[in-house]
C-alpha cells in the first residue's frame, strides 16, 4: 500500500486544538476566497501551495484562512503592515487557553499588547473561545485598521485603545478598576531598524532562495512591528516592571519569546520582581521554536477565588 503524497500530513509541534495541524485545504479555501486560486500552483512535490515570499499570495491566505476558520466576513490590512502565519497565532491563543483552564465565554477579558493592525490574536480567541478582547497599540493608523476590521464583523467583541506614549505598556491604557483574566503580547523582535531590515531579508531569502527586491522589504510588517528600543528583551523588561505596579490587574501576564538567549534574563527580571509563579510554555511549528513566558502575582487560593469585574 503506498502513500499518497498529496494528502495534508500533520504539522508537527502545534497545538492539539489547533485547526491548521493538517496544514491548508486549498480547494476548500479557495471556495472561501476564489481570489486565492491565482496564486495556488503545485510546489515540486505536485502539492497545491502559494509563494509565501509574495505579499499578496499570503495576504490572500490569511483572509481565505480567517473566512474558512473563523467565520470573519471583511478583513484587511495596509500595505506593508504585518501579516501574521495564522497557525502559529492560534497555537498562542490555545495555550493561553490551557493557562486559564480552558475557560469560554465573554466574561473572559483579554488584553492584546500591540494587537496589530491585522487584529488576528482577537479573531481567534473571539472565534474559538469566545472571549472578549482590549487591544492596544501605540500606531493610530494600526488601530484605525483593526477598528475596521471589529467594525465589518460584528462577532469580534473587541475594544482599540491608543498607547500614546513610547514607552509605556500597561499604563493608560488599562483604565481604573479594570481588571483581566490574561495578557498576551508579541513583542518587536529587533533593536533598530536596521537590524528589522536584515532580518526580512534573510526571512524572505529562506522563502524564494534569493534576494528580496526593496518593493516587498517591508511586507512582514512596519517599523513598529518589528523594532523598538532595546528589541525583545527590552520590550519584555519593561512590561515585567510595569507589571509590579498592577500584580492584581491580569490574573496572568504572558509574553512569546522568540530569542531564547532572552530566557535567562527575564528570569532574573522576574525573581527580582518576586513574581509568585512563572510558566515557561514551549511552542513549535517545523523547524521554528518559541515559547511563551507567563508570570502571576497570585497566590493559589487568590487564583481559586479569582472574580472578574
């Protein structure tokens, strides 16, 4: 009996409710979107596949993706804004799921650090989870978008706010009394533009083989997606010391991490921040590791007893 090499294989280290673990349907999802099907051609094994180093062949996946999964009806980005793989996106959200305890529902408030102009954390959790959301991000064109985007499908129960000011994470933008059952963020990756620039074009070149031309340099996102002062790990240190002046605003506060050379300081960060209980959550997707950092000032009894407001 031989295979068929074909048929969709499972993708290996996401999570076990992850929708995409058997990859992509293209018949079904250019039935969803059939302006996909003009980027679909076989790839060398006679597979159905799209060029992922072409903007608009991923920004047509991940709109047929989020019609096909998860039920959103109008979806949008800029150019030259983030557009996020949609597998990985999710694995975030159903391992935060596991955090919580598999919690469902709208009374499940949810704080998106830097939702993006594409808004897509919101979506799935929305969609799979029925949470509600507060994103935030410090762009206004970003929030303009991802209002759009709450705007056209009324299932995303979603609220934008603007952080106004650089440096900041957390403050204006939880208001007073507001409190969440979890944090999410995916940090900038770099510490400059330069360095956002270098690592697009080493991403694209592992997609095509070759050397990105300067029209699609910035497709994998804006300057704020990909840098901020002191890259990840600055990023993360910050909002752990921000996170000593709330520690009973977010039940949990989590982060992905991509750099695992980052691991061992934001441990130290957070043992002087005498964070009660720190969870390290290994994600994987192929040969691409991360992992989400999640850290709590509560005690077992005040999780137990935990009330939303």
């Amino acid at each position: 009996m031989t295979s068929n090499p074909t048929a969709p294989k499972e993708k290996t280290g996401l999570h076990p409710r992850n929708r995409h673990r058997f990859g992509y349907d293209f018949e079904l999802l250019t039935q969803c979107h059939p302006e996909l099907a003009q980027f679909v051609k076989p790839n060398p094994l006679g597979i159905p596949s799209i060029h992922f180093a072409d903007p608009a062949a991923v920004k047509a996946l991940n709109l047929a993706l989020l019609k096909q999964h998860y039920g959103i009806v109008s979806w949008d980005i800029p150019e030259g804004f983030l557009c996020p793989p949609i597998p990985g996106r999710a694995d975030y959200i159903h391992y935060v799921a596991d955090l919580l305890g598999g919690l469902t529902g709208p009374e499940v408030n949810v704080l998106d650090i830097g939702v993006g102009a594409n808004c897509v954390y919101p979506i799935i959790g929305c969609h799979e989870y029925g949470w509600s959301f507060v994103g935030s991000d410090i762009d206004p064109l970003v929030i303009q978008n991802a209002q759009r985007i709450v705007d056209s499908n009324p299932s995303l129960r979603v609220q934008l706010r603007q952080q106004t000011v650089s440096n900041q994470i957390f403050k204006d933008v939880i208001q007073p009394g507001e409190v969440f059952d979890v944090s999410i963020s995916n940090p900038p990756f770099h510490s400059s533009r330069a360095a956002a620039t270098a690592g697009t074009r080493r991403k694209l070149r592992n997609l095509s083989g070759k050397s990105a031309p300067e029209t699609i340099l910035n497709f994998g996102g804006k300057d704020t997606d990909l840098s901020c002062e002191g890259g990840e790990f600055g990023f993360i240190r910050r909002m752990i010391t921000e996170s000593i002046a709330i520690p009973k605003t977010c039940r949990w506060f989590t982060t992905l991490v991509s750099k695992s050379s980052n691991l061992p300081g934001l441990y130290k960060a957070l043992k002087a921040a005498n964070a009660i209980e720190v969870k390290t959550i290994e994600m994987g997707q192929g040969q691409k590791l991360s992992r989400i950092v999640a850290w709590t000032f509560l005690n077992a009894d005040q999780h137990k007893n935990w009330r939303r407001g």
